[in-house]
C-alpha cells in the first residue's frame, strides 16, 4: 500500500470536515445578524438549529462528489457510493424538516403578537399544527421511498406494486378505513374550525381543555388532570359540548332550594357584594330570581359571569359557598326542613 492511497483519504475527507465546518460557521454568524436585524420575527433564530443537518448535507455531498478520486479500492467504491447516497437523502429529509419546523413556529408566534383575539390564535395553532405533521409524514415518507429505490430489487418491486395498485387500493382502503376517517376527520377539524387546541369541551360528561390534536387522535385534558384520548372522527360524527366558540366568555347559574320565607331582596344585596369580592367576576351579569315553586320550597337562581369557562367555575362555587354561610350565620329560618317542628321566628316578629 503505497502513501498516496492512505493520505489522499485523509485529504479528501479531512478537506470535507474543514469546508463544512467553516460553512456550517459562516451561516450561524449570517443567522445570528440578520435575527440582530429583524427583531420583529423568530425565523433567523430559529433557521439555526438547521445548522447541524446543514452541515451533514453539505459534508455529504462533498465526500459523494469527490469519493472516486479518493482511491478507494474499486471493490468498495460502489458499496461507499451507496452508503453516502442514503445518508444524503436522510440528511436532506432531516434539513426540510427542521426549515418546515422553523417556518411554521416563527409564522404562528408572529400571528399570535399581532392578533389578541385568543380563539383565532387557536384555530391558527391547530392549523399550522396539522400542516407541519402532514409535510413532516410526507418528507419522511419520500425519504424511505428515495431510500429503497436506490436499490434495484426494490425498483423491481415498485413496478410491481403499480401494476396491481387497483387491487392493493381496494384492499388497503377496506383495512384502513377507520385510520383513512380519523385522517380525513383531523383534516376537517383543522380547517373546519370546530375545535381547537385549548378549547374547553365536554365530551362523554368530561370537561375539559383540548391539549393535543394529531391527524388520527385529540387528548382532552380533564379538570382533574387526567388525559382522555379521543379519535378525532369522535368530533366530526357525535355532539358535543364547546364552551370556547363564540368567543371565550361564559354565563353560569347557581341554585338554591330555600324556604318560601327567604329574604329575596337581601340576598340580591348580598350577591352583588359577594360578586365585587371575587376576582374572576367580570362584572357583566349577576343576578338572582325565583326560577320554580314547591308545596316545600322554592328554587332560586342567580345568573353569574366571567371572561371564560375556568373563571365561571370559580365563580359559581363562591357563590354557592358564601351566600350559604351568610344564610346560616344571618336567616337560618331561610334554609328548607320537614315542618315537624315550629320555625324560627323572622327577625322583628312579635
């Protein structure tokens, strides 16, 4: 073995890593100024971790360019050929992902400044959500595909497979039909606008926030911080509960069965009291009424407010709390019982 077939490898490959490195450099250094720049958007900041797949594109396609002058033995020449071949096209599949990954957050933090609207925020989250796990399946999937035709039994496979893709579509859409709803499913929910990631919704009796939406299933993120995984064909075939559309503000109610004798009057003084103390109360609406009548009791109702489904909650549960301690502390004879005993007189009676 003579000392030209050992260093002009060394050269090659050694050239390759120092061009890669100084280019991988030189973009970091461009990142960095144009993001100095453009304060207004994340895009350059985030190009940079693409600096890394950048590198392994760049690095690769000089070995794969260079690699027969290197004076590999003839018997390796295809077999390195073909391995830089597949790393290539994997590290470009990995480059297109992460400059997908980069476009798509910058886009949706640079929407979410400049609309304080939260519900289209959402809707916008869900969107861009989707479409960057639709590019990343399809990138990968051209990827895998590019990958095995490289290799020339697979071409032969290919072929065959198209000449009976009538017979093997028919097949696969019968074994795939439940996966093929979910992914039409999560396609409409995106841009259908029906639900969103943050959404409060019941669903099956559950509230709760819609954490997570993928092409073939939703996680619901429940009050008690359980996870309930949904098909999302669930949302697009069976009724349920969205408190978020229409705007992120709610209107809850309260009930009390009281006695004919409760003071109707004082508890709407108290309520309004009650309400300035709780901080979640928007102050829109709060108000009380008798809404049903019994031989026994009566059922009272106050109509409360807040800026959305987790204040209304709060809400509603102070209410129900403090005007029952007041009732007990101030107008027990208010409160309902079986009449086997005499009341308690009203305030002011002789």
């Amino acid at each position: 073995m003579d000392t030209d077939t050992v260093l002009r490898p060394i050269a090659v490959v050694g050239g390759a890593l120092v061009v890669t490195l100084l280019a991988g450099w030189l973009l970091d250094l461009v990142l960095r100024r144009t993001g100095a720049r453009h304060g207004e958007t994340t895009l350059w900041g985030r190009l940079r971790h693409c600096r890394l797949p950048f590198q392994l594109v760049l690095c690769t396609t000089l070995l794969y360019g260079a690699h027969r002058r290197m004076g590999i033995p003839r018997d390796y020449v295809f077999a390195v050929g073909r391995a830089l071949t597949l790393v290539l096209i994997g590290s470009a599949a990995w480059l297109l992902v992460r400059i997908a990954t980069a476009v798509v957050d910058s886009s949706y933090a640079r929407y979410a400044a400049q609309h304080p609207d939260e519900a289209r925020v959402r809707r916008v989250r869900t969107q861009v959500t989707l479409i960057h796990r639709v590019v990343t399946a399809v990138v990968v999937v051209v990827a895998v595909a590019a990958m095995l035709l490289t290799f020339p039994p697979m071409r032969a496979v290919g072929a065959s497979m198209l000449a009976s893709a009538g017979v093997l579509g028919i097949v696969a859409g019968i074994a795939a039909q439940s996966s093929l709803g979910n992914l039409f499913a999560g396609l409409q929910i995106a841009f259908g606008d029906t639900v969103r990631i943050g959404d409060t919704v019941v669903v099956d009796k559950e509230w709760g926030t819609v954490e997570e939406i993928t092409l073939t299933f939703l996680v619901v993120r429940t009050w008690d911080e359980r996870r309930i995984t949904m098909p999302v064909s669930y949302f697009t075939g069976k009724p349920y509960e969205n408190w978020s559309r229409g705007g992120a503000q709610m209107t809850g109610t309260v009930f009390w069965h009281l006695d004919h004798s409760a003071p109707l009057d004082l508890m709407r003084e108290q309520l309004q009291a009650i309400l300035k103390d709780v901080p979640e109360w928007d102050g829109r609406t709060g108000t009380l009424a008798v809404t049903d009548t019994t031989p026994h009791t009566i059922q009272v109702r106050a109509v409360v407010t807040a800026k959305d489904a987790t204040d209304i909650w709060t809400v509603r549960c102070q209410v129900r709390e403090r005007l029952i301690t007041w009732l007990l502390a101030h107008h027990p004879y208010a409160l309902p019982r079986i009449a086997t005993s005499p009341a308690d007189p009203r305030p002011g009676t002789p």
